[in-house]
C-alpha cells in the first residue's frame, strides 16, 4: 500500500510539471474592423471625396509589423487601382486606426474596396517556448472590404426637330 502511494505522489507530480508548460487560454490573433460601419460609403458621386477608416489590433501576444494594402476592384475580382498602402508596428494588445480618403474620377457600375493587411511576427512570445505547436490554419493574411455603386445623375438629351 506504502508503495501505490509513493507511486500515486510521482504520477501526481509528472502530471502538474507537465501541465506548467502547456499554455492555457492563449489564442493569438490580430483584429481588423471598420470603425463604424454603418457609415461607409455605399452610393457615391464621381468627383466627390469620401473617407472611411479601419482599425487593426495585436492580440499576437508578441510585437508585430503589419503591411496594409487598399484596393479596388470590379465586380469579376478584376483589379481596377490601388488607393493606398503602407506598414505600422505595433506591440502587443496596442490598437492602430487608419484613415483613408478617396476620390473616384472614372466611371464605373460597382466596386469592392478591399483593406489586406499581411503579419510579421516579430520576436518570439513567452508561451512558445512552453508545449507548442503552432496551428496549420493560423492566417498570415487577413482581408476585409465593402461594395460602393456610382450614383448616375439624370441626363437629358435634346433632340432637334
């Protein structure tokens, strides 16, 4: 019996050894939302400028360099011009908010405005060194866009008698 107990006390203490390297709860990831959606431009006027803005924020656990491209394309995916890109840092838990103004000169029917943001990891977080493995559908690329049509103005057309 003496022994089962010794044996009970080993097999208790591997266990919560074990259990002080795996980390629990942690679940990196990074946000990316427009900030006030309800606002962002649906219908727009050629020649008229509108704005929206996005936010992006590290929940990596670790600091990371995020490079931003905002694009346009047409309603078969076919891109149409590039309104801005570029790159932030931020480290961990930190919140950056982006805002872009445009101007559409050329005629169109219906676009998607496309916001991907790429992740480089910088640095390597505390819970990677405990029992890790990392997970094979962890995006390094993370998209988000909305549709804008082109409102057209009444013409009229005079014909002579």
């Amino acid at each position: 019996m003496k022994y089962i107990f010794i044996a009970g006390i080993i097999i208790l203490g591997i266990f919560l050894g074990v259990l002080y390297f795996i980390p629990l709860g942690i679940e990196p990831l990074t946000e990316l939302y427009f900030e006030n959606h309800t606002s962002l431009p649906k219908h727009i006027f050629l020649d008229k400028p509108y704005n929206f803005s996005f936010t992006v924020h590290n929940l990596e656990y670790q600091d990371v360099e995020y490079s931003y491209n905002i694009s346009a394309f047409d309603v078969n995916d076919t891109f149409m011009f590039e309104l801005d890109s570029g790159s932030i840092y931020l480290v961990n838990n930190e919140t950056k908010t982006i805002y872009e103004d445009f101007l559409k000169k050329e005629h169109f029917d219906k676009m998607k405005i496309n916001i991907n943001i790429k992740k480089n990891l910088i640095g390597e977080p505390e819970f990677k060194k405990k029992l890790w493995w990392p997970d094979p559908n962890y995006p390094m690329e993370i998209n988000i866009h909305f549709w804008i049509e082109e409102i057209v103005g009444t013409t009229i057309t005079i014909i002579p008698d």
